[in-house]
C-alpha cells in the first residue's frame, strides 16, 4: 500500500488486524512453512472474495501471523462481516484435511496508524496485538475446539458492531474485561457460526441485544432488554471480573505456553456448549449448509 511523501509518518486512522496461528511453538521446523502458507491463502483469498483489492492492504509478516491494516476509504463493516465469513469458510474448508487443525486468532481495532519504511506502529496496533494474544482469545479456541475466535476492541464494538449490518451480529459477542501491560480494557469476543459464547467459569452477566431489542438468558430465553452497550450504564452493570495477563510474550519456540492458569474472568454470552465445529441450524452466517447439523 503506497502513501503519499508528503504525509508519511503522520498518524491515519484505520483498521488493525492481527492474526496469530494456535500454538505456533509446537510445529516443527518442516511443518512451520506449510502453516505459514496456509493462514496466507486464507486471508488473501478472503479479501478477494470480500473485494478487498490487494494494492488497499498492508500486510505484514509476523512468523506464526500477521499484521495488517486497511485504510479508511474500506468500510469496515465489508471486514467485520463478509471478509469475517469468507476467512472463517476457507479455513474450515483447510482444515478438513488436516489431522491437526489450524487455529487462528484475530483481532480488530480502529484507531490512529503511523506507518513508515519498515512497517506501522502505535497504541492501535499495540492493542490490536494485545486482543489477539489475550487469555481469553486463547482460551475460547481451545476450549470450544473451534477454528477461528474474533476479539474487537470495545470502541469497535459500540462504533460499528453494536449497529449490526450484513453477517454482523451483535447478540454474538461476549464482552470481557482484560488487565493487559498497558491497562484494563473491555473487549468483545465471537466465535463464527455460533452463540455468544460463555465467558469465564460463572454465569454472565450482560448478554448481547437480540434484534428484537431484547436479552437472552443463559438458557436462551429472552428476558428484559439491558442497556446499551456504549452506555456508562450498561458498563457498570456488566462489571465483569478482570483478566490477569501476566504473560511475558508469545508461545516460545519449544511448544510451552506461558500464562497464569489462574486467571479469573466473566462476561455475557450465551452458556450453551458447542464442540466440534457442529452447527444445530440449516443455516451458517448466511450460507445454506444442508438441511441438518454440520459436523467437521
């Protein structure tokens, strides 16, 4: 993505991706390239298909991910939603001859971006970055057995997906309160093709808005509408526990991850247990799968 000489270095608001791969540390050598191909052809073919054009892309190479970020002039709402789905098809369709699935973590987050010879910098992208390596992120991946979590920051959440749009539903986020270097945040989480997920060992506390404005219980029944999520109020409400996140960095190299086990958290979703990838409608995020359950 090329920029002008004369505003290079000046901070741009845009979107931040980050997209890490689930336990990088433990392929080896030889399967490290295959990996790195893989999470490759899924997000460029996700943004041709979402018609994202490659020249509107800075993309960066991370090892085991991914840094990229989009200029303003692409609706966010084309990645959130359609871009979201398209990567999410892709790497089940990966994944399905693999005895070991890819996993992968992404993260998205508006913000000022400085870019320079050498790649983009700022608290957006260190944000981004955090998101995506959070304990919640990883836990959720691991404990639902899925393919892909999403973790948008909570100004993205109030700003674009509180408002819903094409393949953007809000009802199937869970918002979690994260302690990371930098300090606490709130953040949303979603996994593709499912409920909210359940956030944490305790019931939650703020479910999403259903489009009928109102509220679903741990049970799915709908009960009396919350307040909106970008209020004070609604804030105060939810008061989820906070994340510890004393993690040093990223998985090292020898397969270990680092992390406090005892890292408490909570947030609304949905409690319901969805494993294997198994999807309970014909329907998935607005494509016909077959008229019964899917099981990868």
């Amino acid at each position: 993505m090329e920029h002008d000489a004369l505003d290079a270095g000046e901070a741009r608001y845009e979107l931040v991706i980050s997209v890490d791969a689930r336990r990088s540390g433990q392929y080896g050598d030889a399967d490290k390239p295959r990996m790195r191909e893989r999470i490759y052809r899924v997000l460029e073919t996700a943004f041709a298909q979402a018609g994202v054009g490659r020249d509107a892309v800075h993309m960066e190479d991370r090892g085991d991910g991914v840094l990229v970020s989009i200029p303003g002039r692409i609706a966010v709402t084309r990645l959130l939603g359609l871009w979201m789905v398209e990567v999410h098809e892709n790497l089940r369709e990966e994944n399905r001859s693999l005895l070991v699935p890819l996993g992968l973590r992404v993260a998205m987050h508006v913000g000022p971006v400085r870019h320079d010879s050498r790649g983009i910098s700022g608290r957006a992208v260190d944000l981004t970055c955090r998101l995506a390596d959070s304990p919640v992120a990883r836990q959720l991946l691991d404990r639902e057995q899925a393919d892909l979590v999403l973790a948008v920051s909570d100004s993205l959440y109030v700003d674009v997906v509180s408002a819903g749009g094409k393949f953007i539903e809000p009802a199937r986020f869970s918002r979690a309160r994260l302690a990371l270097k930098e300090g606490e945040v709130s953040a949303w989480f979603h996994l593709p093709g499912r409920p909210a997920p359940g956030i944490g060992p305790s019931a939650p506390e703020e479910p999403g808005p259903t489009e009928s404005g109102t509220t679903e219980s741990s049970t799915g029944a709908p009960s009396a509408a919350a307040p909106s999520a970008g209020t004070d109020t609604a804030r105060a409400a939810a008061a989820p526990e906070r994340v510890r996140d004393d993690r040093v960095d990223e998985e090292d190299e020898d397969g270990i991850e680092d992390g406090d086990a005892s890292a408490r958290y909570s947030a609304q979703g949905d409690l319901s247990v969805h494993q294997h990838n198994v999807y309970q409608q014909p329907v998935h995020i607005g494509r016909v799968t077959g008229a019964g359950p899917r099981k990868d």
